[in-house]
C-alpha cells in the first residue's frame, strides 16, 4: 500500500474572518496556523502533502507558504474550481461559492491513486495527538467491501471562541465508533455553558462540553474515492437545484450517507488537544499567546522551519 498522504483544504473563503485568514501569520517568525500543522503531520510520519486552493490565490500562496517548505516536505497543488462539475451539470448563474469541503477533498482524492490520505482544514490547530493517531490509522488499514474510515474526534470545550458563535458536526459515537454527525451551524460559549441554536439565538439547547466534534480531521482509503464522486453527483441532482447560489458539498455529509446505506465504518479517533482558530479576528491574539506558549515549551522551533 502506498504511503498516507496530506490533504489541506485551502480554498474556503473565511467570510467572518474578513480575509485568507489561511496564510494569516501567528507565529513571531511569520509562521502560519498552516505551518504547525504540516510540521505536526511531518513529524507523525506524513511525507507528502496535497494542497486544495483556488487559483487566484496561488502567488499568496506560494510566498506565504509553498517557499518555505523546499526541502521540508513533499508538496503537490491542486485547484479547487467552480466550473467542476458533474458531466451534464453546469455552474448556476450568480454562483461564485466554492461547492464545499466535500469536493474540495475529492479535487484531491483524484490524483492520489491508490494512497490512503487524511483531510484537514488550513486554518484550524490540531495539535501533534490527532495526526499521529490518523497517520497509524492509514498505516494499518486494509481495503474491503465496507469502507475503512477515521475521525479524529475532539472535545466540545476544545473548539469554541469567545468572539462570537462556530459551526461543529456534533458526532453521535459508542464504543469508539461513529453512528453519525449533526451539523450545528450555531454554537456559542454562553455564560452558564456552551449550547447551540436552530432559531438565530432565540431559544438555546445545552451541549455537554465532552461531546465529541468534528474539526474536519479526517482517515480515509483510496476506495473512498469512487463514493465520493457518485455523492458528488447526486448533490448536483438533488440540492443544488434547491438552493443554485450557496448549497455546499460538505464532506461530513458524504461520510453520513455512506454510514446510513451501510457502506462505510468510521472510528473515532479521540484527541484531548485544544484547537485553535481564526474564525473571527478578534481570535488571533489568543491563538498567537498560545503559539507561543507551545513555543517556549518546547513544543516548537523557532523558527518553524528553520530559516
């Protein structure tokens, strides 16, 4: 089997952000939240990295990010289009939304092969614990007829921002293995606890802050691949046609399908790691004092990279 490969998903546009928060620099030597966690996923084992991005951001890209890895770690660019799309289907009028996380990781998916890879998002902090977990996971699995995936699953409290409300797949899982995801576009730290909304903040529900979420850390063989175009599909038949300008891809939801039609089996891959983000600018400062922490823990060189 060949070797687990990185995918990043780069291409969001981070609407709340304000900007490419992706290449948004935190560490004192101009490092990335990106940076940490390709170091990270080098030193659980990955050596090969694809990156999705879209292409109007590639020179940003390559000064922010793609110069400093020479000689660090294997890389390979891939572009997230609009205009991919279905044979038969074409791009609705007034749609400049990328199609979503789902087929952001099939762009990838594409040219990998037969190497199993793990999915992650640009902007979000793991820590070290989830991509050594992931990169076993790969190392070990074996292809078959029901689908072989991985979570990395996080804990609630881990995940939230003090500035404003974040979107989670809140994971329903028993004995380690996941029986399906509920996205909650609305989750906020409130002053008696985290809980999250259906109706724009008029009436809350509590979430324990031990539920497990996903962060869109993801295992999966290279037989993901096939399913992942035939979801693709059906999105294009189904939702699309419901909502032209804003219906997503989300790869959360492909994995549901799967698991409801029987196809498919996740582990959950449990990471007791705090994650950091950007969602709002006003996330920054804390993710840049905790860089720093980490940094002068030990945890990481500076610089990163060594240059």
């Amino acid at each position: 089997m060949s070797e687990p490969v990185l995918v990043v998903m780069a291409a969001g546009m981070g609407s709340r952000y304000g900007g490419l928060k992706q290449i948004d620099p935190v560490g004192d030597q101009g490092e990335k939240i990106l940076d940490y966690s390709l170091y990270d996923a080098r030193e659980a084992g990955f050596q090969k990295v694809i990156f999705i991005i879209k292409e109007e951001n590639a020179q940003d890209f390559q000064e922010a990010v793609f110069s400093k890895l020479q000689g660090q770690i294997d890389y390979q660019v891939v572009y997230q289009k609009l205009e991919d799309v279905p044979e038969g289907f074409s791009v609705p009028e007034g749609r400049v939304k990328p199609w979503g996380t789902g087929h952001a990781a099939l762009c990838a998916a594409r040219v990998l092969g037969d190497a199993p890879y793990a999915v992650i998002n640009a902007d979000d902090f793991y820590g070290r614990e989830g991509f050594e977990k992931i990169y076993q996971f790969l190392k070990e699995s074996k292809e078959g007829p029901v689908l072989d995936l991985a979570m990395v699953g996080f804990y609630l409290r881990n995940t939230v921002t003090e500035n404003g409300y974040v979107s989670r797949g809140v994971c329903q899982v028993k004995d380690h293995m996941l029986e399906g995801i509920t996205e909650r576009t609305r989750i906020e730290q409130r002053e008696d606890g985290i809980a999250y909304s259906e109706d724009g903040g008029e009436t809350w529900v509590p979430l324990p802050g031990d539920t497990v979420v996903s962060m869109n850390l993801w295992g999966f063989p290279a037989g993901f691949t096939a399913a992942l175009e035939e979801d693709y599909r059906r999105f294009f038949q189904e939702d699309v046609p419901k909502n032209p300008e804003k219906a997503e891809f989300y790869l959360p939801f492909a994995v549901n399908r799967l698991l409801d039609q029987g196809r498919a089996r996740v582990t959950v891959l449990s990471s007791a790691d705090k994650w950091y983000g950007v969602t709002y600018h006003e996330d920054k400062a804390t993710v840049v004092e905790a860089i720093r922490a980490m940094t002068r823990q030990g945890r990481y060189p500076a610089p990163l990279w060594g240059k």
